[in-house]
C-alpha cells in the first residue's frame, strides 16, 4: 500500500513499464518478415514520404516483369537446371534494370539527376504480379478485419530499420524499424491482360507513431533514440510537415548506433503489420503529458491505487434513494429494474464496474448513460477495446435521434481535419437545438401523463412487496415459486387444500418430506392396488401368530404348487387348447364333479376336451336347449312309472288312451317292447337325466365355449340306444300325458 506522492510515481511508472514489452516477441524490436509483409526496393525513402505524406498521394505496387515462358522439359520437376524461384526473380529484375536488394539507394548516388523511376507513383517490389496480387489481398483482408475488431489501423510502412545486437560480440542480430507510416491499402481495378487486380497504399493522415519499445529498450542501455520530429534533424522549412527528412533521421539515428559495435542502420523499407495498443497507453501514462495536474494526484489514479479510500457507501442505493432520482432519469431506451439500479449507482459520485454475460442490456444502459449525462450538461467519453461495441452504442443512439452529439476519435477517422469538421457541425446543431426546444411548455402534459404512469406502477411493485401468510413472503416470491412449478409440471394436478392461507413453509416442507417418502415406499413394492395383498385389513396379532400365518402360507403355496401340476396333466390329457392356468376356481369344481361311475370314460374325455376348448357360444345354445328338454323328459318319466308301478289305479279311460298309444308306439317299430321293458327305459332315462344335469354344471363353470354342434353328434356315436329310447319315451309319453309333449 503506497502513502506519498513520490510512491505513487514510482508505481505509476512500474505500471507503465509492464506495458512494454521489450522481449524479443516484439515485432518493433526484432522484425521477421512474413507472408503479411511486402518489401520494397529500388525506392527513395524521401521521395515515397514526400509523396505519400506530404502530398497526400496514393501509391501503386508495381510487380516484376513476368520472365519468359520456359519450355516443357524446362519446367518438369526432375529437370536438374530448374531455376529457383529467387533466381528468376534476380534474373527478371536484371533485365530490367531494378535493384532487388533490401538496402535502398541513398540520395548521394543521383547527384547529377533523379531517375524517372524514383518520381512516379509506383512502389517496385520483389514479386511477380501473381504472387503479388495474392500477398496483397491477404493483407488487405487482414487489415480490414482488424480495423473492424479493434477500430485500429495496425498496418504501416516502414522505413529505415535499427540493426542492433543484445550483446557485443553476439553473432545474433536483430532489427527494429524507425519511422512507421500509418497506411491503408486499396484494391484497384481488374487488369483485363493479367486478370489480376492491382492495389494501392495512402497515408491515413493519423500522428506519426515513434517506435517507443526501442526508445525504452535503448533508454535502458544508456542511449537515446533521437525523435523524428526533433528539429536536429529536419530541414527547418518552417513547415511543421516539411521538415521531415527521413535521410536526415537515419544519417542521426546512424551516428548514434556507431558507438555500438554492430549496429548500424539499414535503409530498408517494408509494409507489414505492427501493434501500438499498449504504447498508445504507455505514453498516455507519462506524467509529461500532463502539464496542468499529475497524474499521480489524480483521485481515480490514487484510488486504483489503494491510496484513497471512494467517499460513499458500498451497495446500490436503498428504495427511498431510488424513489427520489428514479423519477426524473431521462431514459431513451427501456430498462429494467437491474439495469435501473446500475444507471442510479453510476450517477453517484462512486466509480462501480458492471458487469455481465452477453445478452444482458449492457449495451443498453451505456446508451441510457450517455443520454442521462447529456441531460445534465455533461461530457462524456466512452472507450472500448472493440470497434464492434462502439458501433452498437453508436447505432442505439442513432435510433433515439442522439447520434449528432457524438464525435468519433477513434482510429482512422481521428484526423485533424474531420474532427474539425464534426466539432463544426454540433456547433450548429446545438445553436439550432436551442431555437427548437427553446419553449417546453407543451412538455408538461406529458411529463405529468408520465408521472401518473410511474406512480401506478409504483403502486404496484409496493403490493408485490407486501409480505402475506404466516411465514411473511411477499406476493412476488410467491409468483416466483408458482411459476417454477408450473414449468416444472406440464400438467400440474389441483389440489382443494383447507385452511391455505394459514399453512406455513415447514408444514409444506414435512408434507414434501412424506411424499417424498410414500414415492420411495410405492417405488420398492409397486402401486397398492397391484399387490396380492390389497384389500387385506389385518387383525391385531399377538406374539407367535406370525409362525402360524407362515406356516398357512407355506402350505398354501405348496397346494398352489400341487394344483398347478395337476392342472397341466389335466390339459395334457384332455388336449386342452387353452392354458389350465386359466380355469378358475369354479371351474375346477365343475370339472372334478364328474366320476367315472356315473359318465362314461370317453364321453368324460370328448365332452371336457370339445367344450373346454371351444371358442364359440353354439355348443353351450344347444346344451341350454337340451336341459329344458330333458326337464320335460324326466317328468314325464315320473308320470310313467306311477302308472306301471300301481296299473289299477288307473281309470278305464286312461287305460284306453295307453293302449291307442301303445298301438302307435308298435306302429313305429315297437313291438316287441313289454310294459317291463318301457319300466327298464324309463330308469335308464332317468340316469340320463341324472348325468346331463352334471354335465350342465360342468357347461355352466367352464370358461370356454363349443365350436362346432355337429362335432358333439360325432363324438356320441356310442350313445344312439340312449337317443333311440329317449324317441320311444317321447311316444309313449303321448299316451299318458294330457298336455302332451
């Protein structure tokens, strides 16, 4: 922590220093040419200044002349007399009469005359028109992509370079360039004969940049670089720009270096790409440049440097604050209530720094900054690393018709003459603002419609505020949890919940705790209604029961077991098409009825199979139509047989009708029938009723249904007597019925 005036100097200058970077990255202290870089040759430096700087002229690259067209075996690439490429630029350049060396020749060698060469417009370079139609659109790409990131011009043209060593005696050398000529390069129009288009550089008429890494750097060997605008080299013309002589500067920069073993300076001259960001902040930096106040007093500068504690509070201004300052901000953009609070806070005498991810209104609070402080009279000078942020302040406040207070100081569009010009014109547009909106009495309404508009809303954000239930929330927490919920359910479920008003957040949290817990609970077991055992109250059980209830289930589970066996060896023999585990209980029941003494083994075996197996309802029809049949079958069996068993009973006239109807009976084939053999069908009738009646049990309790009636016919092919003695019963019966069959 610093405490005096001499401290802060001494860390304002390490600071500074940190900006320089004097290793031997730095393309300002040791230059390597690149694909980015284009050197010319066969030039003055005088003259290229003169007409570039001076004269305000633009200048053309000018190419090698093409060489002649090789033959084929020539240009094969095992031909071992193939030209390198350097070689046929010496020899192109030869013919010519241009000299492609790097060092550029000095005015002594044209005392007589200057060369028309030397007085055109022309830059001769080293490469031939292809290649050099293809470095140069790179360059100009990469040029302009910078100016529209950083709204800086880093492309210069270089002259004259510093060979220096790091040490005596090194063999390594390095070169540092001098004077550094702010340029921006053109594209010309397509040559119709080359296709190929030609390019052009002119001066940008920024402030000529000194090479302030080398004047450190010498600065810290003992040496002093002289300035360019120094008046020991310049002509002394009287003007300011005339002056400059960059044969004067080097001859200076020359005598200074030949004290060094190894150094001297070379006439070279390149076109390439150089960073000044950092410098441009070093020397802003220099207390020199400060001829009014020090730096090193200036309360910001003290205060980064934890020298000054900011009078004020800490934090964003409370409610009442805001309620007092809120209402007269002049807002040209909406914003919300964050971005309310950042513009109150900055408009306070504290510095604050905003900060936030993209998307989030800074672009937009800048804007309603600017036009808060232009309200008050203010100045305001906004500075961004990218261009691509000024231009979106800058196009916010051309949207609320602002953009004519503002004055562009950055990079290219920094010269003298158009900052002259802009300074001029809000001259006149303050003076005609004036005249405009002189008279603001027809304002008044509005700002009163505004005021009203703001209390209201006001009004409202005190309601959200309020706090309500039990637990003190306010409304707006409380919208804030609905409305997570109801993006977090697509279809919330709606609850009717007594008392609501008076629930509070741990009740809700011990509810969400055993919800939370019955989840887990019905996660493990499955849904209730899905257990085997729902439905089930249980008794209160003693101690020991719960061996009992085992041992009941134990031996349920084993007759479970006995049961299933036995139902898959039933389904085997009686070529069930369906699963036995689909019988039911009932069913079972129906089916273990039948005995071997009272039905016939193969009517047991085709009756069970046919009809467990059917899938229709025909079979079960006729068996319902059968046992109706029978009923009536059976009755009249009994009226039979009480006339057989006590025959004198019976009147005269009965007597009469038996024997017409036994003279019918005899008529159908009959005859040989004795009143003993009609006792004998009537019993045998009986045990027919008998299993039908068991049969219809069975039919009643089973699951399935008969397919086919005609397969039933088929399998009682062993029962015809049965059916011939039921006709003959049906005939007799005609007899001794008075109602008939």
């Amino acid at each position: 922590m610093v405490n005096h005036d001499a401290d802060i100097s001494k860390a304002l200058q390490d600071l500074r220093v940190k900006l320089l970077d004097l290793s031997k990255r730095n393309r300002l202290l040791n230059f390597r040419n690149n694909r980015f870089c284009v050197k010319i040759v066969d030039e003055q430096p005088n003259q290229v200044f003169d007409y570039l700087v001076r004269d305000g002229k633009s200048m053309i690259f000018s190419p090698l002349p093409e060489p002649d067209e090789p033959e084929e075996e020539e240009t094969a690439e095992h031909n071992p007399n193939r030209k390198s490429k350097e070689a046929q630029r010496a020899e192109a350049a030869a013919a010519a009469g241009i000299d492609i060396s790097d060092d550029l020749p000095g005015p002594e060698e044209y005392t007589g005359h200057t060369e028309k060469k030397h007085t055109d417009n022309k830059l001769q370079t080293k490469l031939f028109m292809s290649e050099l139609e293809t470095r140069l659109r790179r360059i100009r790409s990469k040029a302009r992509s910078l100016v529209e990131e950083t709204g800086k011009n880093q492309f210069f043209l270089a002259m004259g370079f510093l060979q220096w060593k790091d040490r005596e005696g090194s063999e390594e050398g390095y070169e540092a360039p001098l004077i550094m000529i702010p340029v921006e390069i053109e594209r010309g129009r397509l040559d119709a004969r080359t296709r190929c288009y030609s390019y052009k550089i002119r001066y940008t008429e920024e402030d000529l940049i000194p090479n302030l890494s080398l004047a450190e750097k010498l600065a810290r060997d003992g040496l002093i670089l002289p300035d360019f605008e120094d008046s020991e080299v310049a002509t002394n013309t009287g003007d300011a720009d005339n002056d400059l002589d960059p044969d004067a500067y080097f001859s200076t920069v020359g005598k200074m270096a030949s004290n060094r073993k190894g150094w001297e300076v070379s006439r070279k001259m390149v076109l390439g790409f150089f960073t000044f960001s950092k410098l441009l902040m070093y020397h802003d930096l220099d207390p020199k440049v400060w001829p009014n106040e020090s730096i090193s007093k200036h309360h910001l500068v003290t205060t980064l440097l934890g020298c000054e504690v900011e009078p004020g509070t800490s934090g964003f201004p409370d409610d009442q604050n805001e309620k007092r300052t809120s209402k007269y901000l002049p807002l040209v953009m909406n914003a919300d209530s964050s971005q309310t609070e950042a513009i109150l806070k900055a408009l306070s005498p504290q510095s604050i720094v905003i900060q936030g991810p993209p998307g989030t209104g800074k672009s937009q609070t800048i804007t309603n900054l600017i036009a808060c402080f232009l309200d008050a009279g203010m100045s305001v000078l906004f500075v961004a690393e990218k261009m691509a942020a000024l231009n979106v302040v800058y196009r916010n406040l051309e949207k609320v018709n602002l953009a004519d207070f503002c004055l562009e100081l950055h990079s290219f569009k920094a010269d003298k003459k158009k900052v002259l010009d802009s300074l001029q014109k809000r001259d006149n547009l303050q003076k005609r603002y004036k005249r405009t909106f002189g008279n603001t009495a027809h304002l008044e309404s509005e700002i009163k419609r505004l005021d009203e508009a703001q209390k209201s809303l006001g009004e409202y954000i005190e309601l959200i505020k309020k706090p309500v239930g039990p637990d003190g929330e306010s409304v707006f927490d409380i919208f804030g949890k609905v409305e997570l919920l109801r993006d977090k359910f697509e279809q919330p479920a709606f609850l009717s919940i007594n008392n609501v008003d008076r629930i509070t957040n741990g009740e809700i949290q011990e509810a969400t705790n055993l919800l939370g817990e019955l989840a887990r609970f019905i996660e493990d077991l499955g849904l209730p209604c899905e257990n085997p055992w729902y439905g089930y109250v249980p008794i209160e059980l003693v101690y020991g029961d719960d061996r009992e209830v085992t041992e009941s289930l134990d031996s349920a589970k084993e007759a479970t077991a006995r049961v299933a066996d036995g139902l898959s060896k039933l389904a085997s023999e009686i070529q069930l098409s369906i699963s036995a585990s689909e019988l039911s209980l009932v069913q079972l029941k129906a089916i273990c009825t039948f005995g071997q003494q009272t039905v016939p083994t193969n009517l047991m075996h085709d009756l069970a199979g046919h009809f467990l197996s059917s899938q229709d309802g025909k079979p079960w029809d006729v068996l319902t139509s059968l046992k109706s049949v029978i009923a009536e079958y059976d009755e009249n069996i009994r009226l039979s047989l009480e006339v057989l068993e006590e025959p004198e009973q019976i009147p005269s006239e009965r007597l009469t009708e038996i024997d017409e109807l036994l003279s019918n009976v005899q008529k159908e084939g009959l005859r040989s029938t004795t009143l003993q053999g009609a006792k004998e069908v009537g019993a045998s009738c009986l045990r027919l009723c008998a299993l039908v009646k068991q049969f219809q049990e069975v039919v009643n309790n089973a699951s399935c249904k008969i397919h086919h009636l005609w397969h039933i016919a088929c399998r009682l092919r062993n029962w015809l007597c049965y059916i011939w003695l039921y006709c003959l019963c049906r005939k007799i019966s005609r007899y001794f019925c008075e109602d008939g069959w």
